[in-house]
C-alpha cells in the first residue's frame, strides 16, 4: 500500500460522481439508468456481515489495549471485509456497464480523486467497505472504496448539490460534547483537538459545561435549541450512542459541572425523536462539521434506520457535513481517529474527504489497523477550509 503523501491529490468539486438512487428497483449514474438487483435482505446480510468483522476489530483493540493490532488479525480482518464488500459491489452494480462507467469516469478524473456520491435517503450499506478488486483473498487495501475513492451519502436528493457549502474561512469555533465516563475522551482526544483548534488565531474550542446560557438546560430539545442558534461551526460529540425505548438512535453525553459545583454531570439524551420536536423552521445559523464519534452513530442496519437517523436529522437541520460511526468504536481508537482527522483536515489543509481517506490509510498503515472504514460521510467530500489560518506562537 503507497503512502499516504503519494496516494493524496487535490480534489475539487470536479470529483463529484453522483450515483442516484431515487426508487428501491433503479438507480442512476450520470444520466444512465441501471437496475438494483441487490434485494434489501441481501444487503442487511452483507452489512451486519460486515459490522461483525468490525466488533471483532473492536474486541481486539479491547483485548490489547491498545489501537496497534498484529498483522495477522488485520489481515484477517480484512479478508472478511473484503468478502463482503465484493459481495455489496457485484450484487449492487450487477450489470457490467454500471462498473465499466464507473471506472471509466474515475480515470477521466485524472489527478483528482474520485468522489462517488450515493444519493438517496436510505442508508444501504457502509459504502467505504465496498470492494472492487476480482480476489478478496488478497484483501488488497487499494481496492477498498473507502482508501482507493473518497466516498459519501447525501442523504437529502431534493438539495442541490450547488447549495452546499464549498469552504468556509471564518476562524473554528468548536464546541465539545462529551459523555464523562470516557477516560480517552477526557485525557486525550479532548485535550490533543482542544490544543490544536486553539493553536490557530481567533479560533475557539469550548467543552460543554453547565454554565452560562447552558446553566438551565434539560433536555435533547434545549440544548439543540442553543446548538441551532449558537455561532459554533464544528460540533464534536465523543460520547456514547444507543437505542432508546421506540428504537431510536440517541446520543448520550455530558453537561459537565463548571469549577466549584458538586454533584454527578447531567447526562443529556439528543435523539432523532429530539428533531422533530423541536420547532420546525429553526436551521442551523452556522451550518457546522458535525463529528459523531460515538458507537454506531450512523443508525443500524434496520429499515427504520435507513431513513430515520442522526446524520440525516443533523443534515436537515442544516449541518454542512456530518461524519459518523457504522459500528461501535473502541473508546482509544475513537480518540485516536479523531485527532489526526482534524490534523490532516485543519493541520494540512485536505478536504474532508480526502482528510477521511487520509486518516482510514494512516491506521493500517501505522496501526494494522481497517476500523477506519466504519467512519463514513454524509455531505459532499470536497468542503474545505480554503485558507491557511494564522498560527498563534507556532513558528
């Protein structure tokens, strides 16, 4: 597997390739037509296969204590993915004019990295997992769709692609959520993101605390309140994500107590329930990055959740971008993520996308380490931010 300086180019929004899937028999590339084969039971079968091979993964880093695993549980690892991914890719583009487009579009690209782009309100199957190689026994890295593209969802067709937001260049006002039983969260991820957020001029990192217009707050539906009317452009959740009673996926974490107050942290629910009952017409002010580093925060594999799950309730609401979990993630390797997503997002200048990619390849590389795979994106992969932002006593 190249490295990752070699295997990085620049993207634009030259890279789009939308593949359109506006019923449950056909979808669209480009203004070809094709027809789904895969049946829903298929891909549940090939997707909770697949969730399978990453709570493996999570057990071991567990069993390890640590995110470096050895080679042979990687490449084992990875063959299971592999398996699966080539299942999704030959049952899904079962035609043969459907990949010979695909792959015929890509090179067209020449040194932009391609971006294929599912739109469709459902969630199908992790796409990053998809394998386009003729052997999964090789389980080569390059042939994964997660490290060979940069590929996304959107999971609202009735935007226009020409209404998300390209870039933005407002200094980073970044408000942590996080749940206070996480040890990596409190000692690590919080503490690297919050020092490299801060070591950029005018720019902002706040932990959520119990203080301030926060002093008061109760519930799901206050505190998104606040978020929707808050000037935060990234909101980053290091938390835990389950169901509720109705089967809904919900976010738990902490309104942390301020300095000299006593008592347990108030553990906030923010659920999909929490959307809806909250005013209709109330969007986002600053359309932020929306990270849920929290276990399976993507919505499970069950039809409710295909359509009715976080990122596509943060999106609606007017998240520029969301970036979410397909399975749960071990705390450590959730931290660890994290930090060098913003690195190469911020640090480097990459685009979200790219930034993605970059961090997926970087855990195998450096860790044996595939679980990168279960982070997916739901927002068009070329956001950036545009400009170099001024470091404060940095040389």
């Amino acid at each position: 597997m190249s490295g990752i300086s070699s295997a990085i180019r620049h993207q634009t929004m030259a890279s789009f390739l939308p593949i359109v899937i506006p019923k449950e028999n056909y979808y669209n590339i480009g203004w070809q037509k094709f027809n789904i084969t895969a049946t829903d039971e298929e891909l549940l079968k090939f997707t909770n296969n697949v969730l399978e091979s990453f709570w493996r993964l999570e057990k071991a880093i567990n069993q390890a204590k640590s995110i470096k695993l050895d080679v042979e549980t990687c490449q084992q690892e990875m063959k299971e993915l592999a398996k699966w991914g080539l299942a999704a890719y030959r049952r899904f583009f079962e035609e043969e004019g459907s990949r010979q487009l695909i792959e015929g579009r890509c090179k067209m690209m020449g040194s932009e990295i391609p971006a294929p782009t599912f739109i469709s309100e459902r969630v199908l199957f992790p796409w990053e997992v998809l394998y386009a190689g003729d052997n999964y026994q090789e389980a080569n890295p390059e042939m994964f769709w997660g490290l060979r593209y940069t590929p996304a969802r959107i999971l609202t067709p009735e935007k226009d692609i020409s209404r998300f937001l390209a870039d933005r260049t407002t200094p980073l006002d970044m408000m942590f959520c996080l749940h206070h039983r996480l040890r990596e969260a409190h000692q690590n991820e919080w503490l690297l993101i919050q020092n490299l957020i801060r070591s950029y001029k005018n720019s902002r990192c706040s932990l959520l605390l119990a203080a301030g217009k926060l002093v008061g707050i109760e519930s799901g539906e206050n505190l998104l309140d606040y978020f929707i009317e808050a000037n935060y452009n990234i909101l980053h959740f290091a938390c835990h994500c389950l169901s509720e009673e109705l089967d809904v996926d919900t976010l738990l974490f902490s309104l942390l107590k301020d300095e000299g107050q006593e008592g347990e942290p108030l553990v906030i629910e923010l659920g999909a329930i929490s959307f809806i009952l909250v005013k209709e017409d109330k969007q986002f002010q600053c359309q932020p990055l929306v990270f849920l580093n929290a276990c399976q925060s993507a919505g499970g594999a069950d039809a409710l959740r295909k359509t009715f799950n976080l990122p596509q309730m943060f999106i609606k609401r007017g998240a520029e971008a969301v970036i979410a979990t397909a399975c749960p993630v071990p705390d450590r390797f959730a931290a660890a993520f994290a930090q060098q997503f913003y690195t190469f997002f911020i640090d480097k200048q990459m685009t979200i996308g790219e930034a993605l990619q970059a961090t997926r390849r970087y855990f195998i590389e450096e860790y044996n380490n595939p679980l990168g795979l279960a982070y997916g994106l739901y927002s068009p992969p070329y956001y950036r931010l545009t400009q170099p932002l001024a470091t404060v006593g940095v040389a």
